[in-house]
C-alpha cells in the first residue's frame, strides 16, 4: 500500500471514529416565549458550570463559555504540533423582541488556545440545537410524552432515565429503569436512535404511540398520548403597588392554533380576568363567543378582542389534560403594575 492511499485510510478512520459533527457557518437560534433575558442567561450558567465549562464572560444579554476538548479524535483533528489540547467555546447571545426572547448559539473549536496563533473552526452537531430546545422547554413547556431515555440502548433496547410527573408516560404507567423493547410496533434493536427520535416527536398533542416493555415473564404493551407538558419555570409575580397601571388588558397570551383547530394558553397574568376566571396555562380555546377557533381569520380575531376597558369577550375552553369544557366570560380590566424605579 503507497503512502497516500495509507494516509486516506487513517483519515477515513479518524472520521469514523469521531462524535458526529459538521462545519457550519449559521448560528444555532430557538425563540423562546415571555421571559426575560437574565433567568435564562442564569439558568444557562448553572447548568453549563455544572458540565464542566469555565466561564469566559457573562451579561444579561450574553453567556460564553470554555472547556478543553478531551475527545481523543477531536484533539488529533482540531490539537497542533504546539498545542495538542484545543479548546471548544460556545457563545449564546441574548437578544429580546417584543415577547419573545432570540437566543443564538455559536459553537467554535480553537487551535491554539490563549496564543497569537489561534485558529478557529465554527462546529456544530445536533445535540446543541437540542440543547436549545431544552432551554425552550424549561420556560415554556412543550408538547410530548414526558419521557427521555439512555443514548446508547440497553439489552438493545431503550432505557428510561427520567419521568415527568403527571406527563403521558407517567400516567401510562412507566417508571425509571423501564426497557422499552418496541416502539410503535417496530423492535428498538432494529432502529436507528435517529429513527426513535423521529418517531417521539412526529405529531400533536393528542396523537397516541403504542411502546411494548421488556418484562421477566411476558412483554407489556403502553399506550401513551401526547400531551402539553407544563414548563418547570414559573415567572415571579410582580409584587403590585396602586401608584401605577398599564392598559387595560384580558390577560392571556395565546399560541397559534394547532391541527386540531385550538388555540393552547401560553400564560396567564395574576390578578386579571383570565386568572380570576380559573383559566390556567396549558388550557386550549375551542371557541371564541361561539364560533370555533379555526373559522377565525386575524382580523375577526383582532376585532373580537378589540376595545378598552369593560370588553368582553366569550371563551369555550378545553382544560388543560382535555377531561372537560367550559365556557366563561372574561372581561378586559387594568392590571395593577409595579412602580417604575
């Protein structure tokens, strides 16, 4: 074997050997529902210190972060005759528009690390666009099975590692330590973990997946529907003082309406209509003064919440977990604020 056909070979299998990822030149973004830029700034710093990364500067609107690559193959690819160790940097920006808070992630490998000779290679994988869909569910919750599992499969199948309480899989019965040996029929040993991953995210709420587990003497089939799953942060409430007010509001933000035609409730604001009316986060409009959610257009829905202090409007509400219905009046009021400093 010549030289060069040797060297080809060596690199073919460094590749092969190294965790998946690719060259990108676009930053990662996820948008993310009524919040404010420091909980998540400080919710990305105690979970990135946690991982094992130093902080390299931090400010409401930005968090960057170092860690030495430890990856073997990532050193051999990324590392120099100079520095072996490179080093991997993310930086998450944090940028407000209107309700909604951008984040954008940029990850780099550097070459050369703290030197004049810095190299860098801007690299991305899946997992950190996921790692943005985490942050995303943290604040505003989402909708699927509550239920994760190992990333390599066990006994060729997959190995539940977390429950959310009160989700899909919890009322279904599974529990930690379970082994899910098929998923919608098809045995886990013969799915790519891409595949699974597809499977546990097609679909909206409502949508049922049939998972069979791995027991001592016969296998058990579950049945899980997808649900919205309640975010694990709850906003502070604004301590209230009678010096100032803002407009006067019905107080709910609403999310866009999904296949089935319903408008699901992102969040309620204390003391207004909405939350004296008993409706809570997770709830879905079916109907708006009667008439069902999908035969509004955006300007009959404008209008139908239009006017100032005093206006009402009809919902028919589906309460969060889909058991039951109803309808109540709400009326648009001023919501006490917290004084400007």
């Amino acid at each position: 074997m010549n030289i060069k056909r040797m060297l080809m070979l060596v690199i073919a299998v460094v590749l092969l050997q190294m965790p998946s990822f690719c060259f990108a030149n676009n930053m990662f973004s996820v948008e993310i529902n009524d919040v404010d830029s420091k909980p998540v700034a400080d919710l990305l710093l105690k979970d990135l210190v946690g991982r094992g990364y130093q902080i390299l500067s931090t400010s409401e609107y930005q968090v960057a972060v170092r860690k030495d690559v430890d990856n073997f193959w990532q050193q051999v690819f990324f590392g120099s005759q100079f520095n072996t160790v490179p080093e991997m940097r993310a930086y998450f920006n944090l940028v407000p528009s209107g309700s909604k808070l951008l984040v954008t992630l940029e990850v780099k490998i550097v070459t050369n690390p703290n030197s004049g000779f810095e190299k860098y290679s801007n690299v991305t994988n899946k997992e950190w666009q996921e790692y943005l869909y985490g942050i995303k569910k943290y604040f505003n919750g989402y909708v699927g099975y509550g239920i994760s599992w190992d990333k390599k499969k066990q006994e060729n199948c997959l190995k539940v590692t977390s429950i959310t309480a009160d989700g899909p899989a919890d009322k279904a019965g599974l529990k930690v330590g379970d082994l899910i040996s098929k998923v919608k029929g098809s045995s886990v040993e013969d799915l790519k973990m891409s595949k699974v991953n597809e499977i546990f995210h097609e679909g909206e709420a409502g949508t049922t997946l049939l998972v069979t587990l791995k027991k001592p003497l016969k296998d058990k089939d579950v049945m899980m529907t997808k649900d919205f799953i309640l975010p694990i942060y709850q906003k502070p409430v604004t301590p209230l003082t009678p010096n100032k007010v803002n407009k006067a509001v019905f107080g709910f933000t609403n999310g866009e309406v999904d296949l089935e035609g319903n408008m699901l409730i992102l969040s309620i604001t204390p003391g207004s209509s909405a939350d004296r009316a008993g409706i809570k986060v997770g709830d879905k409009i079916l109907r708006i003064n009667g008439i069902l959610v999908s035969e509004y257009t955006p300007d009959r829905f404008n209008a139908a919440f239009a006017g100032g202090e005093g206006a009402k409007v009809e919902l028919t509400i589906a309460v969060h977990g889909g058991e039951s219905e109803k309808t109540v009046t709400i009326v648009k009021t001023y919501i006490i604020q917290k004084s400007e400093l």
